[in-house]
C-alpha cells in the first residue's frame, strides 16, 4: 500500500478536529475550568490534566454511549465529565470504595514500596473513598441516576452489561491486574471509534503492560496516542 493511502487509514480512526500532539493551554478555557474548581475536592488529577480529559472527550461527543470510569475514587473527574456532557447520558462508576489492592509481582518493586510508605504525601489512605463521596459528587454534576458499582473488578466487571455500548472509557485503577481486568471485560462493549483514556500508562509500569499485553494477545492495532501531552489514550478501531 502506498504511503498516501496508509495515511488515510490512520486518519480514519482518529477523532475528528484532534490535535493529538501538545501545545494547548487549557487554563484558558474557561469551562474546563470551572469544572475543576466544583470537583477538584473530589479527584487527585490536577488541573492540568484535569482539563485535558475534558477537551479530549469532549471531542468524542458525537459517539452515543455510556461514560464510564474504573477507578474513581472519590469520583471527581467522571463528574467533570458528567457535568461537561449532561444527564441525556449514562454514566458508570466502578470501584471497591475500599483502596487499592496489593500490587502483583508484574507491577514492580516501585508500585510495592509506593503501597508500604503510608505516609508519604501522595499514600490518599491507599486511594481509599467512600461509596457515598461518589454518589454525592455525581449529583452536584446533575446526575441522580449514575450506576456506581461498588467491588472489586474481578467480581463486577464480568457482570457489567453497559446498554448502548461505551463511547468514552477512563481507566484509572494503576496496577496490571486492575487494568486487565478491566479491557477484559469491558473494551468488547466500546462503540468502535470510541476512546479508552490510560490514566496510568506512564505513571505506572502494570498499567503499561497490561494494555501492551491485551492488544497484542487480541492481536489489535491501536495506537497509543497522547492528548496535548497530558492524556494517554487509543481509540477503538472499527474491527477489520
Ligand atoms: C488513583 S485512584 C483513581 C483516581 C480518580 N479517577 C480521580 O479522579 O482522582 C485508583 C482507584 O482505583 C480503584 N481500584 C484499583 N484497582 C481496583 C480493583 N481491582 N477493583 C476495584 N477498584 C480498584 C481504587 O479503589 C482507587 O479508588
């Protein structure tokens, strides 16, 4: 295949209007901003990155589907979303409202001392929050009907039949395990063209892997892309 042509594939599953590459100063987007400052409270990203998951969606809202976040701790930026998008939709938290669990070998010496050091600044109780921070959070975003699932992946994901499909998936749950389980059970329910934003694919070495290790074993094409520097993600190829 020529080089034109196979330049046009690529563009055909890239979202419209996209600059996948850095230079936007979303601190000057006023929407995005307020978003932060009504749930900055409830989310450990900070405005920066906070912002960049807004715009990044924000350019997949001519997909229909379900918002769905794994790993939402207290469930600040899946309300960002919520209220960016508005309440015609459905949204989906999944969580154990419990902490994390204990890293696997695969996740690295990093991801164990990271979980022994309880008081280091960035420890959050071992990312624990409570069911009910979620729930309120989801309403001051208008939301009254958000699913929140509380339990650990292994035991909810299997379960979860997302009506309508998913359009934007945040995976935000750092270890391999947690990560896996979650492409396992839930990219077969993402609407093809839609996105699956990586949290934790540079910040942590199991979230890489597990990503790298599922496309590869599905023998998928996705691409890993960064969204103004800030936001990893793929999106969803239409299957071949
Ligand atoms: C870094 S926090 C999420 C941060 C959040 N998205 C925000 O806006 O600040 C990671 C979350 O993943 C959850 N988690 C990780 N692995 C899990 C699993 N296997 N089952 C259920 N919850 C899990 C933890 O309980 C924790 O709340």
């Amino acid at each position: 295949m020529s080089q034109r042509n196979s330049n046009r594939n690529v563009q055909s599953y890239r979202p419209r209007r996209l600059s996948v590459s850095g230079g936007v100063d979303l601190l000057k987007h006023p929407t995005y901003c307020l978003a932060f400052s009504k749930f900055r409270s409830n989310t450990l990203i900070g405005i920066n990155d906070f912002c960049a998951n807004l715009r990044l969606a924000n350019s997949f809202r001519h997909l229909p589907g379900a918002i769905v976040e794994c790993g939402t701790w207290k469930g600040g930026m899946i309300a960002g979303l919520a209220w960016l998008f508005g309440p015609k939709r459905s949204y989906y938290l999944f969580d154990s409202y419990e902490g994390l669990p204990p890293p696997s070998e695969i996740d690295g010496e990093r991801a164990r001392r990271w979980q022994t050091e309880k008081n280091a600044p960035n420890y959050n109780d071992n990312c624990r929050a409570s069911i009910e921070d979620a729930r309120n959070v989801m309403q001051r975003a208008g939301i009254r009907d958000a699913k929140i699932v509380k339990g650990w992946f292994e035991d909810t994901l299997p379960k979860a039949s997302i009506e309508d499909g998913i359009s934007i998936l945040r995976m935000d749950a750092d270890w391999y395990d947690s990560t896996m389980c979650i492409l396992e059970n839930l990219f077969d329910q993402v609407v093809p063209g839609g996105c699956v934003i990586i949290d934790d694919y540079y910040c942590w070495d199991g979230c890489c892997r597990a990503v790298h290790d599922f496309l590869t074993r599905n023998n998928r094409l996705e691409r890993i892309n960064m969204y103004n520097d800030r936001v990893p993600f793929f999106v969803k190829r239409p299957e071949s």
